[in-house]
C-alpha cells in the first residue's frame, strides 16, 4: 500500500516533466556538425561556424557553441526536429548569443521554419515562420527584431526593444501564447509585452474613416482671428535699415575713382517688422472636426494570430562584417518555466566568472599597454640622451682642432 501511495506521489512529477521539441547546447564536441547542415545556396560567400567558449568564458566547456569565424561573410545554417503545432499551448523560442568582437554590423538572431525547408538551399529570402534576436549595425541600429510571418508576409513589430550591445552573454526568449499575447524577455528579464493585434499589422484597422463623411463647408476650425478693430499705426512703416549717422567720409576718398560715396547702413532702431493685427477668440469656433469612423468592413478577427500548424527547423541565417558571435542554448519549447530555469543553469551559472575572466584580461592587457608604453618612453629618452652627447662630442672635437690650425699658420 505504502508503494502504491509514493508511486502515485512520483507520477504527477514524471508525467509532466517538460520535454522540449528542441534543444541544443554543443556539449557534445564535433558531434554537433551531425545535426546542423550548413546551406550550400549559390551566389553567396559563406562563412564557416566553428565550436568555440570564445577568448573569455565562464565555464570552458559548458560555454561552448558555434562561432562565426570569418569576416564579411553570410552564414546559413540550421537543424530540423520533430513536427509539432503550437496550437492552444505557448511557444518559447530562446537562445544566448555573445559578440565578443565587439560587433560593428551584423545579425544575431534566429529563425524558425516549418518541414518545407530545403536546409543546403537556405538563403536570405528563404520563407520562415519567426525570426527573433538582435541586429546592430552602428550607433543606428541596436534592436531585437521579432518579425512573424502572417499569410505570406514578413509583419516587423511597431516597437522599438533595444538589445544588449556589449562583450558578454545574453539570453534572448520570445513567448508567444495562445491568448495572443506575446513577451520578450533579456537575460530572463521582461523587456518588452503586449497583444500580438495591437503590436503589429496582422489584421487592418478595426474601425476606418467614413468615406461618405465630410466637413460642412461652414465648419470654422479657427480657435483665434485678427481683431477687425485692430489697425496699424501710422508710424509704423519704418525701413529695417538706415544709414549710419555717425559714419563720416574718408579723408582720402576719391568721388571720381571711387565714386559718390554713401554712409554704410546700419539696423534700424525705429524698425518694427511687419505689422499683424492682434487675435481674438473666434465667435463662430466649433472646434476641430473630426472624420468619424465606421467599422472596417475589411476587418476580420482572427483568434489564432499565435498559430503556426507546423514548425520543423531552427536557422542561422545572417550577414556579419566582423565575426566571432556564439551562438549557444538554443531552446524550443512549450514550458516558459522551464525555459527560465534552463537560461538560470546556462548563462545564469557562468555568468559571473564570464565577466571576471574578461576584466582580468583588460587588467592584463592594460598592464601590457603601459609596460609597452613605459619601455618606448625610455628608449626615445635613451636615443635623444645619445643624440646630445654625440652634438658634445662633435663640439669638443672642433675645439680642440683650432689650435693646430693656428700652429700650422
């Protein structure tokens, strides 16, 4: 009885212990060049990923994933998995990436795809379900891109959600849920929320101008007039500029060679500017009019924006100018929790020693520097030491010769 009553206890925990549809940490050496399959697509120049932690890392193996490793390059690459439907249930997309090159311009997000995709053929315009992560390209550009595709198009959301633009690790997770909602979260914090309707242009307006509305001819939108009682003064017509009184002709000014002399102009203090008769509040003011609005009868609600029937792969598809991104823990899943423990045990374990071991190395580096800097200091004192004395030594040498060449006469 007592071993019934603790399985029935252990089941709850079994049955539903979270299973993602994919996960990847490249923590199996160069097994994971198995899984991946790089796209072969003609007319582009691609780069080549290879395992790495980076130059600095917390934990040497655990950190490891793949890394562009050439410059200018595009990189295509991606991993299939089992079929499934996020229909009624969330869909989690998360990933760590670090630009450890201190990147320039480039991308650093990831695509899913549905069963459809030709993975030696992937290219730029290849059709994708999600893309999700950050792109910096200069001071300009330092967003998250979370771009679906709706009906065929590509819909870019209407906020701007800054990413992270330093040397370290960051996780990037995408929740879509089946209420169509959305959140993006960075380094297991909330960045951006909201309605996947309001945030970006799935559906057309609800609600559109009437076209058969029109403002009455007669409406008066003006808050303030001109004083029709108001009128200018007869002093005020004055000349912006005037001559100088003070200026006087000179002396050796010459009316035949130089022609009639004229004093230059200066600013007028009498000028007024132009005259305007002061405002009043307008007697006949209704206010702004404002079209009113009808239903759109284009408009069509659509309860499962959320929806993608079938999502098969996960890509790497981008364009760097200066490599060296690591790509790591590459997450799909239906379980938000999970995904936040995940990133917690990932980058959330070796974060810390991450960062110590980077400023370890600057402290090095900058130790290096001065030495470096300390030791060109000395030889340029060094060399303009042995410049003076060799300028001595020839001055003392010509001194001495001047006695002979007087014995000599």
């Amino acid at each position: 009885m007592m071993y019934l009553l603790s399985a029935l206890l252990i089941l709850p925990l079994v049955c539903c212990k979270t299973n993602p549809y994919f996960k990847e940490q490249f923590n199996d050496g160069e097994q994971w060049e198995e899984r991946w399959i790089q796209s072969e697509h003609k007319g582009k120049e691609w780069g080549k990923f290879v395992l790495s932690a980076g130059k600095f890392y917390g934990d040497g193996e655990l950190n490891k994933g793949i890394q562009t490793s050439q410059d200018a390059r595009f990189y295509g690459i991606s991993s299939k998995f089992n079929a499934f439907s996020n229909e009624d249930k969330p869909l989690v997309l998360q990933f760590s990436v670090k630009h450890e090159q201190n990147i320039d311009c480039g991308g650093g997000y990831i695509k899913l795809f549905d069963c459809s995709l030709d993975q030696k053929d992937l290219h730029g315009e290849t059709p994708y379900l999600i893309m999700f992560g950050p792109d910096i390209c200069g001071p300009g550009t330092k967003k998250v891109h979370v771009i679906f595709n709706y009906k065929g198009k590509n819909l870019l959301i209407n906020k701007d959600i800054r990413c992270k633009d330093d040397v370290y690790t960051h996780v990037y997770t995408l929740i879509v849920r089946p209420d169509n909602t959305y959140e993006v979260k960075i380094d297991n914090e909330k960045v951006e929320s909201g309605e996947l309707e309001n945030d970006w242009n799935f559906l057309p307006p609800k609600k559109i101008k009437d076209p058969e509305a029109k403002k009455p001819e007669d409406w008066d939108d003006r808050a303030k007039i001109d004083d029709p009682d108001d009128t200018k003064p007869e002093d005020w017509d004055q000349p912006e500029y005037t001559p100088d009184p003070d200026a006087t002709k000179p002396e050796d000014w010459d009316d035949e060679m130089d022609g009639e002399w004229e004093p230059p102009m200066i600013n007028n203090p009498a000028y007024k500017g132009e005259w305007k008769p002061r405002q009043i509040d307008n007697p006949n003011y209704k206010g702004q009019w404002i079209h009113p609005e009808i239903d759109n009868p284009e408009y069509t609600s659509d309860s499962k924006l959320y929806r993608y029937t079938e999502i098969c792969a996960v890509g790497i598809d981008l364009w760097q100018v200066k490599s060296g991104s690591i790509f790591d823990d590459v997450l799909v899943t239906d379980d938000p929790e999970y995904a936040k423990t995940f990133a917690e045990e990932t980058w959330g374990a070796t974060k810390e020693a991450e960062k110590k071991m980077k400023d370890s190395q600057d402290e090095e580096e900058r130790k290096k520097a001065e030495e470096e800097a300390k030791q060109t200091k000395e030889k340029e004192e060094d060399e303009e030491e042995e410049d003076e004395n060799e300028e001595e030594g020839e001055e003392t040498s010509e001194t001495t010769e001047e006695p002979h060449e007087h014995e000599e006469l």
